[in-house]
C-alpha cells in the first residue's frame, strides 16, 4: 500500500512539473522582458497576411507564423480569454492580405466572439520564436538578439 501512495504522489510530481502553467501576470512580465532584452521593433502591420499557425502565451501575448520562416509576437490590448486554451484562432482584420496593429484584431472562434485588438507586432527569429515557445515546457532557453 504504501509503495502505492510514493508511486502516485511521484507521478503527480511529475505531471506537475511537466504542465508548469504561468500566471497571466508571469507572462506579462516574461514578455515584456523579452521585448526590452531582445530589442524588439513593433511594426505597424504585416503585410501579404496569411495565417499558418499560432501559439498562444497567456491571453495576452501570442505568436503568429504566416510561412515556417516567419513568425511575429503580437501583444493585446487587453485579456483574450479563452486564448490561452483555444483550439482555433481567428483574425479580424480591416484588409484581407495584411493584419495591422491598433486596427485589427484576434478572436477565439466559439460562442462568444470577443474582438481582442492588437496592440503591438513585433516581427521574430527563428531563435526568438523557440525561445518563447519553450516557456510552457517550463525549458526557458536564451534567444540571441536579432541582427540588425
């Protein structure tokens, strides 16, 4: 029996530290750290848009690829929700072929259909992309500034 209770409470250690989840104010603060060390440039718009793919980074930051070369790190205005456990993403943009910031917007297709407006784009490396993607594994790994 109790060979029983150390097997379960090491598999529950385990699942947890395999399913680290940040706070919404964690990733706030690890993005915008992100944005300051890396130097990041917001862009006013990505132009011939075309959505490939998108991870979320709370309900606030989210990366969006539009070729396997090109990725941006968008910020929000505000709170998405359902964001960060959406199995789809939608855009809401002014012009068909571009997405811009302060004018369109991301939304979790579903019942409720929340605009959330863009507030930055930021375009990033391949580097930058695996840097931040690694955040949810809990696997944090240092990105080189891009250069310029």
């Amino acid at each position: 029996m109790s060979k029983l209770i150390a097997s379960a409470l090491a598999l529950a250690l385990l699942v947890g530290c395999a399913t680290y989840h940040p706070s919404e104010e964690e990733w706030q603060t690890m993005v915008n750290d992100f944005v300051k060390s890396q130097q990041l440039e917001s862009i006013k718009r990505i132009t011939t848009f075309k959505l490939d793919s998108w991870y979320p980074l709370g309900e606030q930051n989210l990366i969006l690829r539009t070729s396997p070369s090109r990725s941006y790190l968008l910020t929000l205005r505000g709170r998405c929700p359902d964001l960060d456990f959406a199995q789809a993403l939608a855009t809401d943009q002014s012009i068909s072929s571009q997405l811009d910031a302060k004018f369109d917007a991301v939304f979790v297709p579903g019942k409720f259909h929340v605009r959330c407006p863009i507030d930055s784009i930021y375009p990033i490396s391949k580097e930058q992309y695996k840097a931040l993607t690694s955040w949810k594994s809990g696997k944090q790994e240092e990105a080189k500034p891009a250069a310029n």
